[in-house]
C-alpha cells in the first residue's frame, strides 16, 4: 500500500477560451505516464503512492497545461496521508464496490 491519496481537480484557462477538455486529457495523460494507480471520477482524479511523487506529478500536469498555452491553471487538490503506508483507493472504497 501507499503513503498517500492526492485528489486533484484541474481547472485551465485556454488560451482561446475553447473547451477545457483536451486539456484535461493531457492532465490525466500525464498521471497514466507517471505509472501510479489512479481512478478518474467525473469531478476529480485520485492517485495513490508517496507524496513527493503525488506533488512531482502535479507540478507535471501544472506545467503541461503551461505548455499547451494556459495563461493560468488552477489546481484543488485534497491529500489524504497514513503515516503507516496503508492508503488505498480499494481499501477506502471496499464498501462500495460498484460506486453505489
């Protein structure tokens, strides 16, 4: 199991006032590249491992957006840390299997 869980919703203004989608495509690309469990919810991303790594990937998916022609990214993001290494999306969730 992990360290932590880091939920983050990220809200990019586009350069051209177009659809954030696309950006928030690449957002999740970059989580998918970093190798770490994740599960996209309709509002928010959650990830799980060690927090360095969580806040490295966000710093990723913040400049991402910068390189895509964001003139401002706003991140909420909620942590959820367990000092003996047992946080886990299942373990949290094994109550609601189906998302019920």
């Amino acid at each position: 199991m992990a360290g932590a869980l880091l939920s983050i919703q990220i809200l990019p203004s586009t350069p051209s006032g177009e659809s954030v989608i696309p950006y928030v495509d690449r957002a999740i690309e970059v989580i998918k590249q970093a190798g770490v469990p994740y599960r996209v919810a309709p509002l928010e991303t959650t990830m799980e491992g060690e927090l360095p790594q969580l806040l490295d990937i966000v710093k990723q998916m913040n400049e991402a957006m910068t390189e895509m022609g964001c003139p401002s990214v706003i991140s909420q993001v909620k942590i959820y840390c367990n000092s003996a290494g047992e946080a886990s999306m299942s373990r949290l969730l094994e109550k609601y299997p189906d998302g019920q």
